[in-house]
C-alpha cells in the first residue's frame, strides 16, 4: 500500500476513531484457524526498504515494553558502523 492510498483510506473515516493495528496469523500451519491481534498504532517510521532506494514507512505498535525496547534498540549507534568507535 502506497501513503497515498492510505491517506484516502482514512480520509473517509471519522477524525477521532482511534486507529489500530491488526495481525492476522495461523494459529498452527496444518489447521484454518486463525489468531487476530490488536494494537495501537504508537508511532510512523521510516525504513529503508532492503537493497533498494526506496523507504518503506512502518506503522509501529505492539506491547508498549516492546515497542520501547525496540525503539531503543533501533536509536543505539552500532560502534562497527560508525566512527566513534566502540563505547
């Protein structure tokens, strides 16, 4: 889906809704079931998209530790790539 397409999406909808998001999943591969989890959506971020140039944008949301720990863990400079240097 394109910013674009989900800017119309929502442009329909009421300004105060809350906006969720949910992961559909297997329960277990070899049965039809299926498992729905809800969660706000916490935060937009930008990330580059594998090999090429383009930025995927990423709805970020989840239990709120683990969104701050993977926040936090994604704000960390990596010695290896920078030239800092290890701490």
């Amino acid at each position: 889906m394109r910013v674009h397409e989900l800017i119309d999406i929502l442009s329909d909808q009421p300004a105060d809704a809350e906006v969720e998001l949910a992961v559909i999943a297997p329960v277990d591969e070899s049965a039809d079931d299926i498992t729905v989890d809800r969660y706000f959506v916490d935060g937009v971020l930008p990330w580059p998209d594998g090999d090429n140039t383009e930025v995927a944008i990423w709805l970020v949301g989840g239990e709120e530790s683990d969104v701050n720990a993977f926040l936090d863990a994604i704000e960390q400079p990596n010695p290896e790539t920078t030239d800092e240097g290890p701490p």
